[in-house]
C-alpha cells in the first residue's frame, strides 16, 4: 500500500496545486470517514462481547435497515 500511495503522490505532484489541494482535501476526508467506520465497528464488537446484542430476524433487519438507509425504490 506504501508503494501504490507514493507512486499517487507523485502522479499528484504534477497536477496544478488547485487540483493537488482538492485531492488532499477528498483524501483527508476519506481517511476521517474510514476511522470513524472502524471505530463504530468496535464499538459495536464490544457490544456484542458485553452480551448486549439481540437476535433480529431477516424480515426485523430490513426493516431497520430500510428504516436508516431509506426504502429501495
């Protein structure tokens, strides 16, 4: 992954310093977005581990699912 990330940077490097800006700006927000993901993601194995959790049948975990993400049309 070290590799690939230093061949994009230098492929960045030759862009004009509008477009490197734009690009480090989506890359930090990436980043932010996927600790946040792994940080709930443990948050909710702890949860599971303290016996928190409850079993949810197929029909229950669509409709929480289309309650968060909306009805698929």
């Amino acid at each position: 992954m070290i590799k690939i990330l230093a061949i994009a940077m230098k492929k960045v490097a030759g862009l004009p310093a509008e477009l490197q800006e734009d690009l480090s700006y989506e890359i930090t927000d990436r980043v932010a977005a996927s600790h946040e993901l792994r940080e709930k993601i443990a948050k909710g194995i702890r949860s599971l581990d303290a016996g928190e959790g409850r079993t949810l049948t197929t029909r229950e975990l669509l409709k929480e699912f289309r309650k968060r993400h909306g009805k698929r049309k």
